[in-house]
C-alpha cells in the first residue's frame, strides 16, 4: 500500500478539533491482517539489530547529547519554542529507556540554567535558583518528545501493540511503516502513537510519524532522521527534523547534534524523585513505553 503525505504533517499545530488524530496507516484501519502483528515485530527487530541491537543500547545504560536547536518557522519561534533563543547549545543527559532527564545550557543570556526531568515531572531552575515545577507544558512538552526520539528506534520494542503498516512513499521515496502504540490499535485520549518509517533497504529509521495527546489531542507531527553515523556500536542521528510540512521539507525545528557519549553518570538531580504533591499535576506518561 502507498500512503502519501500531502497534507500538513505538523508537530503540535494540528486541526483542533474534539477527535483524537488517528495516524494508523490506511491498511490497518479499515481491514483485518493477521499477518500484520507478526510481520511489525519481525521489521521491528531487523530495525533494532541494524542500529546496534537492543542488548548494546541497554548496556549503554545513558546517553549524553550536545546539540543546537535551531528553530526555522516563525510558528513555532512564537508558540512552542521553549528556549529564550534559536540554535541555543543544550546538553542532554538521560537514561536510556526512561524519562530521567538533565538538560544544561551551555551558552548565552540563560548559560547554566537546567531543566531536570524526573522520570516524568519537570522542573526549570536558572543557576542558584530553587527548583520550579510551574515551568508548564511548552517546555514539559518539547523535553519529553526530544528525548523519547532520541532514544528511537530503541523503545519502540516495549510497545504492546507493534503492526505492520505497508509501504508510504514521502518525496518520492517508499518507506515500511511500524505502526506502534499501548494498550489497543485504535486511538487513546492518553496514549501516543506512532509510525516509523524505515528504509526498506537499510533499516535505518528515516521519520517518524506522531501524535501530541499533551498539547492538543487533534494533533500529529513528523520528524525526520538522517545522517546516522556509529557510536561505541550503536548509531546514531546528526539531526533529528521537526517538519511544518514534511512533503514540501519545510522545517519546524531541526535539532543539529554535535556530540554523543555513552555510559555517563547520569546527575543526581535526575535520578531524585519529584515530592509527590507534584507528581500528579503533570498526568500520566503520554509516550507509556
């Protein structure tokens, strides 16, 4: 089957409307596949394997990440950046197959400041500051979707539901589509899904189809993943791509990595856990695996 994306594929701008987005390819919507589970995972571990391998990436343990994000569309400058600037230099430090997160800026008017996720909750802090769990969901939002895509295609191998989706052509090109979730197929009000696109020749993951059940529950975005290199065994992204649209390449964000190291301590901060008055205000775990 040949899914073409001509519609606007937006991360976190989509039709606000009371429907859940349903991503699910067009094949597993409207009729039964026996085959499909069985088919999903077997793709699924191919892509896994020829990334490195699922027991590489587990002994790895954590990962620590300087990047730039550079934001190119004024629309998200305006409603979804969280840093005070474009291209600011971050490190990131997480915990491979969680949501113990350390972020550090590395230069400018906010050098210091740290954004600390702590196996979900979040908090912001500029240097000498007390933590403060108010930062509120753009910035909740941007973390916990850039380090679930970080760690791809990896975590997808938790997921319950793993289907086989067909072929999608994008640009001109076909991919195989992994249609991953939890719980059930269909659309969950709290419950992400996912499609990955993977290069049928290579196994590399080349994009990303989502959905933002934290934002705006109408909404799906694609990401892009390119220039793969190979990392103490383990590949590894140069960018990873946020598209306004992803059929015409234009770019929401493009998160441009310049370094990658495994195995760091991961900081204490991270590693804590948030009081639990805060726990619930920031809701269960949309991404669930």
């Amino acid at each position: 089957m040949k899914r073409g994306i001509t519609t606007c594929l937006i991360l976190a701008v989509g039709i606000l409307s009371g429907c859940l987005a349903d991503i699910r390819p067009d094949s597993l919507k409207s009729t039964t596949r026996p085959d499909a589970d069985a088919r999903g995972r077997q793709l699924l571990a191919e892509v896994i394997i020829a990334h490195g391998g699922l027991d590489r990436w587990k002994q790895a343990k954590t990962v620590e990440v300087t990047a730039r994000d550079h934001w190119e569309h004024w629309m998200g400058r305006l409603m979804f950046m969280p840093q005070k600037e474009s291209g600011q230099l971050m490190r990131w430090q997480t915990s491979l197959g969680g949501d113990q997160v350390y972020i550090e800026m590395r230069e400018g008017p906010t050098k210091g400041e740290k954004w600390v996720m702590q196996d979900w909750p979040l908090y912001r802090a500029a240097p000498g500051d007390q933590p403060d769990y108010g930062t509120g969901k753009k910035i909740h939002f941007y973390v916990a979707t850039m380090n679930y895509a970080l760690q791809l295609p990896f975590r997808s191998a938790n997921a319950e539901v793993v289907r086989y989706g067909g072929q999608g052509s994008l640009r001109g090109k076909q991919y195989d589509l992994i249609y991953t979730t939890w719980h059930a197929a269909e659309p969950q009000k709290d419950t992400n899904q996912y499609v990955l696109w993977v290069d049928p020749v290579t196994h590399e993951l080349a994009y990303l189809q989502l959905t933002d059940r934290e934002l705006m529950k109408g909404a799906a975005g694609m990401m892009g993943f390119s220039g793969w290199k190979t990392i103490d065994g383990l590949k590894v992204p140069s960018r990873i791509t946020s598209y306004h649209n992803a059929e015409k390449g234009v770019v929401l964000h493009d998160l441009r990595i310049e370094a990658v190291a495994f195995g760091a301590d991961l900081p204490r901060e991270a590693q804590a856990s948030a009081p639990p008055s805060i726990v619930g205000e920031f809701g269960e775990r949309k991404t669930r695996f």
